[in-house]
C-alpha cells in the first residue's frame, strides 16, 4: 500500500529530467502567482457544496436509468398509447378526469394479473410511462415532474404497488432465469428487462412520495405516512420491504441470480431505508427526544449547524512544494552556518503556529517522499532551514491578514469514565490509595485538583449509549429483580430483527459491491460483474459509442457507490440510536469483512480528480432527454462534461464512507491501530486537499485519534495538520491526543477488547431475540395436580404398547428410596 502512495503521490521523480524541469517551472510560475493574489491559500477552490441526506430530486430521478436505457422512453410511450388509444377514444391522459383516470389505472391492475409474460411487460411499461409523468404530453421538466407526482399517488391509491411486489417476488423466484444467466458468458440489458422495468416503477413511487412538497394536500400527506408504516412493518410475508431488496443482493453477490440489476436494487433499498427510518435530521430530533426520555441534559450544539457553518482550511503541502523545498535546503546547505543550540531550536519550534505564516511553510506535511510513515524531510536539512531565526515578516495590510474564528466551533466533552481516571491518577499521587467508581471524594487533594474536577464535571458529557449499556448490565446481572424488558417496536428494531438471522451475509454483499465499483479496484476474473444492467445487447463499434458507454459505465460505479456509502452509514446511525449494541454488531461484522482497508484503497486514488469527475452527459438525463431534443453528440462534448466545479454524488460519497471509517474506529484501539498499520496517514492527508469543511472535518477526526502512535517526528513534521486539528475538531478535555505520553491501550490488549465487545452484543442478542432459550430462570411449576394434568402429546402407537413401557420403565425398576431420602 505504501509503495502505491508513493507513486501516486509523486508522479514527476519518475519522469524525464527534461519534462520534470518543465513541469517544476509551471508548478513554481502558478505558486508565485497564488502567493501574489493571497497568502497562504490552497490550490484548489472552495467547494460550495451542501451535504444533506439526498441530491436534488431531478438528480436523484436521472441516477435511476444508465444512459444505454435511453431508447426504452420511447418503448414505454409507444406501449402506453396503443393501450390508452384502444380504450379511450381521442383524448389524452391529461385531459381525463380524476374519475376516469382512475378506472383507466384499475384496468391496468387487472391486465397486471394475466399470465402471457410478454403482456404482463407491455403493462407494466404503461405504468412505468405514467409514473415517469406522461412526458410526450408536456413541454417542459416541471410538467414532467408534476405530472409525475400527480400519477405517481394516483397508481399508489390504486395498490399499484402491492401488486408489483407480488410480480418481483416472482421474478426473484423465477429459477429458469438465473439459471440461463449463470450459463451465459456475458449478461446485457435484456436479460433483465422485467426487473429493470418493476424496480423502476418502485423507485419512482418510493422517491416521489418520500419527498415532500410544500403544495402536498392533506390527502397526500397522510398516504405518505400510510406509505412510510407500511415499508417499515413486517407487512410482506412477516418481514419488511428492506429485507426483501437485501436478500436480493446476497442472491447476486453468490452468483446464483448474475443478472439483477444491482444499481437499482441498491438505489431503491436506500431510499426506502431512508424513507422508513428517517434522515439525518430527523435523527438529530429523535436523538434530542430520547435524551429528554432519558432525563439527560440537551445537547451542548446542532451538530448539523456547527458542520454547516464550518469553513475550509487551508491543505497541506503537495508534493510539487515538497520538491522545491529540499531543492532549496540544499543549495541552502553550501552557505551552512554554526548550528545553533537544540533547546533554541526546541523553543523556535513550540512557537505559536499562527504567528509567522512564512516561517511555517517549511513545516508544511512533508509526505510520501521518504520512507517510514509519511517521508519527513531530514531533520538536518531543517535545522539548515531553521537557524538563524528569520527576520519578522513585513507588516501586511488589514485586508490581507488571515483571519482566524473566535473561539471553537464545538463544546468540549468529558466522559464520566475521564473524571474517574483523573482522580484515581490524582488519589495514587497525592493519598497513595484509590477509592473505585468515586467521583465525589477529593479529601486530601490539593486545591488545583479541586479545581480541574470542577471543570470537568461542567463539561460531563452522558451518551445515550453509556445509558443502554449501564442497563444491559443490570438486566443482565438482575433478570428476575428487572422483570421483562419493553421493547419499542421502531422502525429500527423491526428491522434490526429481521436482518439479524443473515446480518453478516448482508454486510459481505454490500462490500463486495463497493469493492467491485471502486475506482482503485483491478478488474478481476472470480470478481462480481456489477454492469449487467448497464452494458448493451450489441457492444459499441465507433469511437463515439465507445466514450459514450465509457461514461455510462463509469457513473453506474459512482451510483453504486454514492447508495451502499449512504445506506451503510444510514444503518449504523440509526442502530446506533436505537441500542449501542445493535450498532456495535454491525459495526464488528464491517471490522470483520475488511471494511477499514476497503475504505483506505478507495482513498488511496487522486482524490480531486475523483471528486471533479465528469462522468455524466447532461442531454441524455431524465427529465431533460425526454422533453427537449437530443442535440448531437460529439467527442470533445462528451469530454468536456458538464461545467459544474465537482461532482456532488462523488463528493457525498466520500464524505459518508469517512464517517463510516469514524463510526467503527472511535472508541476502539485496536481499530485504531489498524489505520496505524495500513499507513492511512498519508492517504488521509491526500484527502485534505479537498476544500470542503465536512470532509476535512472527517479526515481531521480520523487523523486526531491516531496522532498518539504516529511518533514525535511526524507530529512535529505536520503542525498545520495539528493546528487544524486542534481549530476544527472537538476536543476531550484529559485526551492526550497531541503528546502520545499516555497511551491507555496496550497491543497485547487489543484482541481481548474485541472479544469482550463480541462476548456482549452475543449476549444482547440472546437475552432480546432468543425466545426459545432454555433459561435457568425459566419459572418450574411446582403444583402437583396442575403438572399431572398437563396434556402431553404422545406418538400415535403409543397406546399399543402402553402396557409394555409401563412394565419396563416402571414397574420392573427397583425404587431406591434411602437414595431419595439422602438426596433431599
């Protein structure tokens, strides 16, 4: 993985002396050129991006169809009118009446019914052209779109939806059509035309319904919540509507259905997901609520806001001002002078990083160009740099002066378990004795400790999940004195109880998916081929086909990618809302499926040209391809891509597949020491170059909770990574993230904290779910009479041979009494 780093990450040592001279004067031209506009800023934009839980509602509908689908528009037109026209005689949907509109749809739910396969399609396409919004009767997108909504409740009144999930569960069943795809050498479009066709209909109807609209009548306000009860319940053969979907991509990813079209399963798993469970806000509300339940005190901040309100920080060094740096170190080593001594040196180096911007440049994230964790220019060389101290900068006009925020974004936190550390350390060094689980007691502690627990305690942070886990242990320790525990029957928890029994297959196929749409990943023979529903019937023959279907192909990894981030991330918040131990369950099964190195090789790329990919051709986007007329297309068009500054889909991406990399590893140093070992300092730096404030927000976290085992000499190397750090992320107030001295978890100790992990989820799960335990605890009835009258079932030929058991098993056994005498 290292050697990778490297070579991404300086491309120009292996060039010709001539290109790479060439290449170092335009680098240094376009730096001095920066340095002239404004001090100290990045080469790259900042990025005006907004993260929420979806994209706009017009892109997340053009993700749905891959650009090869483009001609199946006009198949469902010309399917619907040869329909409309043989049952309502010269008129158009538009202008029927809300009453004939409907008769019209029940005629086709009764049509969904016949057993000609062939016809059965033409229906469902009919249906599809009115969920798509009757687009051949509109002029512009926004009538598309009405019309869409409009039809889309009307087929949802009508049990359209019902009745397509009764047709996909025969198509998932449909075992003569896996087996003809697994016989077949290459799978296209075709092969899964009817599910493409059904999936389409449910994610349009899912979508539309989910979002909601200022204009939305009472009416369509209460089938929304109609809609959002009956996905969440157990309503589709005792499981929800998510599970169905899940077992849909374990089929795949076994290779025992190849040709299911994977981006629309996983594109219609996550909104429904996100329609049932709720978003990231509606998270944020059900976590204030749960807090007040619980009678903790609120939350400190919005965390939503304070993100939002973030800005971007400057990245550190690339390698083009690393290699000028040493070029300048050494011609600067033929004029060496006397070094000077190392406590002056100690003292120039634990200034204030924000005094002198000039000076720090040379402290700027040296990376990748040596070995070790991240390549540090010679500590010699710096010392060359360093001394004398350079004279102070010139005075810089107000208007330039970098500006830093007042204050902290976040309110640091303390966890109860800190305060105890804090006193028991205190106790052993000023009593000589400890006390246990005592935060109270500070007899014979010196006024300053007073002082620092006074502190600590205003900044007591309780997470709802110390409180679950405080009430874990007690129903465990207590079960008869706690009594039965009441379950809340949420969203989350029936669908937590679903996955549970196949949880470890569901989390293996999703990452087996992402690793198959990473752009770092090699295409390989026994790997899944995900483009099943992308690639067409005939394969392209001219160049311009060829760039075409290349950026199909392409935009369907991201699209894949953009789902399983979301949904992933969307699971583990919820479960984590929901109970610690449902979180940390899937959380270990990720651990366990190498999901910490999956998510470190898909960093491990040119971070900005993925982000600023322009794998999308405008003309060919629903609603837009449908309404105006399809421009010709051209190679330098389709390669100079849209005119947008960076790609949201891709942007988001990376965004949640950090805070999933953050969720599994906070808390825990044993995964924590798996970043240290994969070397994802390095990759992670890489990533900061991005100006987004959320994404450098997560690379920081990430970053932060390493910095202990990364060694001085990195830490020393990387200050403007440390100032970020300390500006933008939260801060524990007895964390000595920046020092390492304390290291609390020891190598030796790192398998034994999963096992403990592992040992309590399994008991969570045994004493929630496991009816049918065998408890001690199970209650015995003592009463005679009511044990002799109980009815027990007994095999059909027993009363033949009734006779000859009881002269066997009774009557011929001698009865020891002194031994039962001695037994009580």
């Amino acid at each position: 993985m290292q050697q990778q780093t490297d070579d991404m990450e300086v491309p120009l040592l292996n060039d010709s002396n001539s290109n790479r001279q060439k290449s170092l004067a335009q680098e240094r031209d376009g730096f001095s050129h920066q340095q002239k506009d404004s001090e100290g800023s990045m080469e790259s934009p900042n990025l005006e991006f907004e993260y929420g839980d979806t994209d706009s509602f017009t892109a997340e509908l053009s993700e749905l169809y891959s650009y090869t689908e483009e001609p199946e528009f006009s198949l469902n037109r010309d399917y619907f009118e040869e329909d409309f026209k043989n049952h309502v005689k010269g008129r158009r949907w538009m202008e029927l009446s809300m009453e004939e509109q409907r008769a019209y749809v029940m005629r086709l739910l009764d049509a969904l019914e016949v057993t000609d396969r062939d016809k059965r399609l033409k229906v469902a396409r009919a249906i599809l052209y009115l969920a798509q919004g009757v687009f051949d009767e509109c002029d512009t997108e926004t009538d598309v779109l009405y019309w869409s909504r409009h039809n889309v409740f009307l087929l949802y009144d009508m049990g359209i939806f019902t009745a397509l999930l009764e047709l996909l569960s025969m198509e998932i069943d449909n075992n003569q059509a896996c087996s003809s795809a697994v016989r077949k050498p290459a799978i296209s479009l075709a092969d899964s035309t009817e599910l493409r066709v059904l999936l389409s209909i449910m994610y349009l109807m899912v979508e539309t319904i989910r979002v909601e609209m200022e204009g939305d009548s009472p009416e369509r306000k209460a089938a929304r919540e109609a809609f959002k009860t009956e996905l969440g319940s157990p309503l589709y053969n005792g499981e929800p509507f998510a599970l169905l979907l899940f077992t849909m991509v374990t089929k795949f990813c076994s290779m025992n259905a190849p040709h299911f079209p994977m981006k629309k399963v996983l594109l219609l798993l996550w909104k429904t997901i996100l329609f049932t469970l709720g978003g990231f806000e509606e998270l944020q509300e059900m976590k204030v609520r749960m807090r007040e339940q619980l009678n903790l005190p609120p939350l400190p901040e919005d965390s939503i806001k304070v993100v939002r309100n973030m800005r971007a920080a400057s990245p550190p060094a690339s390698a083009m001002e690393l290699i000028e740096q040493q070029q300048q170190q050494k011609r600067g080593r033929r004029s060496r002078r006397p070094l000077v001594k190392q406590d002056s040196l100690d003292t120039y180096n634990e200034r204030d990083p924000f005094k002198n911007d000039d000076a720090r440049d040379e402290e700027d994230d040296p990376e990748d160009v040596d070995s070790g964790i991240e390549g540090e220019v010679d500590p010699l060389d710096r010392d060359v740099i360093i001394q004398p101290p350079p004279p102070p900068p010139p005075l810089r006009p107000p208007t330039e002066r970098v500006s830093f925020p007042k204050g902290l974004p976040w309110a640091p936190k303390v966890r109860e378990k800190d305060i105890e550390h804090f006193l028991e350390t205190s106790r052993n060094k000023f009593i000589g004795f400890t006390l246990g689980n005592d935060i109270d007691t500070l007899v014979g502690l010196p006024r300053p400790i007073h002082e620092s627990v006074k502190t600590l305690k205003q900044h007591k942070y309780v997470s709802i999940a110390e409180v679950q886990i405080k009430r874990e242990e007690e129903l465990q320790q207590c079960p008869m004195t706690m009594g039965e525990e009441e379950v809340e029957e949420t969203p989350a928890e029936i669908l937590y109880l679903g996955m549970l029994p196949s949880l470890s297959q569901y989390v293996i196929a999703l990452l087996k998916l992402l690793l198959a749409a990473a752009p770092t990943s090699k295409a390989k023979t026994d790997s899944i081929n995900i483009l099943a529903d992308v690639l067409p019937e005939e394969m392209p023959i001219t160049v311009l086909q060829s760039m075409k279907l290349g950026i199909d192909v392409n935009r369907h990894k991201e699209i894949i990618v953009k789902a399983i981030s979301a949904l992933l991330l969307l699971l583990l918040k919820h479960f984590k809302l929901n109970h610690i131990y449902q979180f940390e369950y899937v959380a270990q099964h990720l651990v366990f499926a190498n999901c910490i190195p999956l998510i470190l090789k898909f960093f491990n790329q040119n971070i900005m040209s993925y982000i600023s990919a322009k794998n999308s051709i405008c003309a060919l986007d629903f609603p837009h391809c449908v309404v105006h007329e399809m421009p010709e297309l051209t190679a330098e068009s389709l390669e100079a891509g849209d005119s947008n500054q960076f790609c949201w889909r891709n942007l988001f991406s990376c965004i949640n597949l950090l805070r999933i990399l953050n969720k599994i590893t906070k808390w825990k140093h044993s995964r924590t020491m798996m970043l240290v070992v994969f070397k994802s300092a390095p990759i992670l730096k890489r990533a900061l170059k991005v100006k987004q404030a959320m994404m450098q927000l997560y690379v920081l976290k990430l970053l932060k909770i390493q910095t202990k085992y990364l060694g001085r000499q990195w830490r020393k190397s990387n200050m403007k990574t440390m100032s970020a750090i300390y500006q933008k992320v939260r801060h524990r107030l007895n964390d000595d993230w920046a020092y390492g001295n304390d290291i609390d978890a020891r190598p030796w100790d790192f398998q034994a904290e999963e096992c403990a992990l592992r040992e309590s989820i399994e008991k969570f799960n045994t004493r929630r779910y496991d009816k049918n335990q065998n408890s001690e605890f199970t209650p015995v009835d003592n009463c005679l009479q009511s044990v002799l009258g109980q009815r027990v079932d007994l095999p059909e030929d027993f009363h033949y041979s009734y006779e000859m058991w009881l002269e066997r098993e009774v009557f011929s056994q001698p009865i020891q009494w002194e031994g039962l005498l001695q037994a009580q």
